[in-house]
C-alpha cells in the first residue's frame, strides 16, 4: 500500500492533479487512519516529497500546463489539495518533523511575497 501512495504522490501525470485529486486525498486519509507507527518514518519521506511536488506543479514549476487536455485552474487546486494532504497528514501523524518546519517557512515565505508584491511594498526583497 505505500508504494501505492508513492506512485500516486511522486509519479501523477499533471492531469491527475485535476481529474484524480479528491480520489487521492481519500486514499491518503484512509491510508494514514490505518498507517502503523512504525512505519511513520518511510512514510514521512513520501508526504514530504509529494507535498513539494504539488507546489511545483501548483506554481507551474515542474512541467507546463496543457490547456487542451484540462484547465490550468483545475490542476493547481488539485496540486494544493493534495498538497494540504500531504501537510495535514505530517501534522497529524509527524508533528515534530523537520519536514513541516522547512514547508511552513515556504508556505509563509511565499505567502509575504507575494502580499508585498500585490501590495507594491518591495522591503522585504
């Protein structure tokens, strides 16, 4: 079953973001109900790396959009939501992990950015 998740996270086709997204954010919650914790650690790798994948994929980073098979709005609210997953799923099950300390610092990082940019306030670059 972890490799399962892994293949989900790690090797979606950009289209899964927006036509698969809710079927593998219920596959990630049941998978982690379930998950023992001695497998915390292998799993934590998984989460953290398809947690940084659906940024880059959210953030057009990793490969470009095809508007001819789906829309671009739909891919990234499919990469957050399997983003948020990803995260939710450290928080609960790996609160202390250095994952979270490392993707919140992005996350709010990313998130200033871009309030000084819309807001045209450039001291913080």
């Amino acid at each position: 079953i972890i490799d399962t998740v892994k293949i989900l996270l790690l090797e979606c086709l950009i289209d899964g973001y927006a036509n698969n997204s809710k079927s593998i954010l219920d596959i990630i919650a049941l998978f982690l109900l379930h998950l023992p914790p001695r497998k915390y650690s292998t799993v934590r790798s998984i989460l953290e790396k398809g947690a940084n994948r659906a940024i880059e994929v959210a953030f057009g980073k990793n490969e470009d959009f095809d508007e001819h098979l789906t829309s671009a709005d739909n891919i990234v609210e499919g990469a957050i939501d399997i983003f948020l997953a990803c995260f939710m799923g450290l928080c609960q099950k790996m609160p202390s992990s250095p994952a979270l300390k490392s993707m919140t610092g992005q996350i709010l990082g990313g998130t200033i950015e871009s309030s000084d940019w819309l807001t045209g306030n450039s001291s913080h670059q």
